[in-house]
C-alpha cells in the first residue's frame, strides 16, 4: 500500500513539473515575440525594411506562435503586445522598441 501511495505522489509531482517546465517554455516564447514584434515594426515605421509596421509586427510575432493585441506606434517608437495560450489559459508580453533617445 506504501509503494502505490509513493508512485502516485511522484507521479503527481512529475505532472507538476511537466506542467512548470511547459509554462517558462511558453513566457520565453511569449516574451520572444513580442520583442521581435516590437523591433520589426519599429523597423518598418523607420524605413529600415519595407511594409506596414504593425502588419510585420504580426508576420513576425506569428513565426513564434504568438497572436498581436495591440500595436501601437508613436512617431518611430512601437509598442506591441502579443498573446499566446497555454492550455486554458491565455499569457501577453508587452515590449517597445525604437531609436535611442
């Protein structure tokens, strides 16, 4: 009786950590797209590449599997945030980026 009670608490703590490892995966995703969202844009609203910035925020960020929220731009400073699911639940990043100051 002791071994069935030891195998299902490790099993349960191994669904645990699977369950930890999958969400840090998806945030370094997650994170990921939205800062190459946010430099993909910027790009496009400074001419460094051609295309719409927002529309490449979206190409981009979607290679990493993320979907574009928001994408806002001022004046060559572009912010964008980027949704992702994981399971039920649905994570956003949010980065900017731009010229130095």
């Amino acid at each position: 009786m002791a071994a069935v009670g030891i195998v299902g608490a490790a099993a349960i703590l191994a669904a645990a950590l699977a369950g930890a490892g999958a969400a840090a995966v998806v945030s370094q995703r997650l994170a990921s797209a939205a800062d190459a969202g946010a430099l993909a844009a910027a790009d496009a609203a400074s001419g460094a590449v051609p295309g719409a910035p927002c529309e490449r925020a979206a190409e981009v960020a979607g290679t990493f599997g993320g979907v574009i929220e928001a994408c806002e731009l001022d004046e060559l400073i572009a912010t964008v945030t980027v949704s992702m699911r994981l399971g039920p639940v649905t994570a956003q990043a949010t980065a900017r980026a731009g010229p130095p100051p």
